[in-house]
C-alpha cells in the first residue's frame, strides 16, 4: 500500500487553512443534505464556501496547463469542475464524476448555460469512476474521499487511470 501513497498529493497549506475554517460540526452537518439535493447543492455552492475551501489557493496549488486532462471525483455540483474547465481550456478536457444523478443534472445544466464544451459529467456507481486506464494527467478528489467505502481497491482503479507521471491529489475534512 505505501508505493500507492507516492501517488497523493497532498496540499498541506490548504489542509491546514481547510481545518481551521471548518467548524467541527459543519461537515457532517452537511452529510445530512444529502438526501435533499436543492439543499446540498444550494450548501455546495453557498459563497461562504470560499472562505475555507480556499479555490483561488487550490488552484494555483494545481498550476493546471491548458490541454490537461482531470477527472474531479465526487463533483457535486461542478464547484471545482467549472474551474477545471476554465484552467484546461478547449484542448483539454474535465471529467465530472458523481454518484448522485441529482448533482449530474445540475452540473449539465451550468455546463450547457456557460456553455463549455470540455466538462464530460459521469454518473458512476461508488465502486468505479468508469474512466478509461491511463487517460488522466490528474484525478482530483475533494471532500470525498471519506465516503469510498473500500479505499484500497478504489485507488487501485485511480492509478490505472493516471497516465505515466499523473497526479492524485486528495483534500478531504
């Protein structure tokens, strides 16, 4: 299992400044929005979630190249998806993979108003993201990762999908 750490990218300043904004409470309080998807999505993309999940810092942090090919695991409603898309422009290509259908609506919906033409949503069962074997330059997981009931297996099936010298970069609660 160690050789598949060397895959994950953790970043740590964002971690850091993540578990300082995020009250004990607010993330599991969050969990309980899953069964009401308006609710969770409206939680998702409330603008004080800047404040701690820090995307300008992500971002930067990613130093994502125009061409690049990521898959944001567990996207909800696109928040870093759509910048993803904004990053990997018209050569590259956002692979929005969620196992709620209610969340890959919504993000269709936002895709098709912005009219971006490099998001791909994935409506995946919780077992496999359903991504072609070395076809990633990256998989991003946010906030996610905790819910992966068989981590082991899951992150075997990542790292097929990363292209030689791909990245995995995990930042979760």
């Amino acid at each position: 299992m160690r050789p598949l750490l060397c895959f994950v990218v953790l970043l740590s300043t964002f971690v850091r400044f993540a578990a300082q904004e995020v009250k004990k409470g607010d993330k599991h309080a969050m969990h309980g929005l899953h069964a009401d998807a308006k609710a969770y999505i409206d939680e998702l993309e409330d603008p004080k979630r800047g404040e701690y999940q820090k995307p300008y810092q992500v971002m930067m942090a990613l130093d994502l190249k125009a061409g690049e090919t990521i898959a944001d695991i567990g996207a909800g409603s696109g928040y870093f998806a759509l910048r993803f898309a904004q990053h990997a422009g018209e050569q590259g290509r956002v692979y929005a993979v969620d196992v709620n259908p209610e969340m890959i609506l919504h993000l269709n919906r936002r895709v098709r108003e912005l009219g971006l033409k490099n998001i791909v949503s994935i409506l995946a069962p919780p077992d496999d993201p359903l991504l072609a074997d070395g076809s990633l330059d990256r998989v991003f997981i946010c906030n996610s990762w905790h819910h992966i009931e068989k981590r082991p297996a899951y992150l075997s099936l990542l790292k097929k999908m990363l292209k030689p010298g791909g990245q995995l970069v995990m930042i979760d609660h």
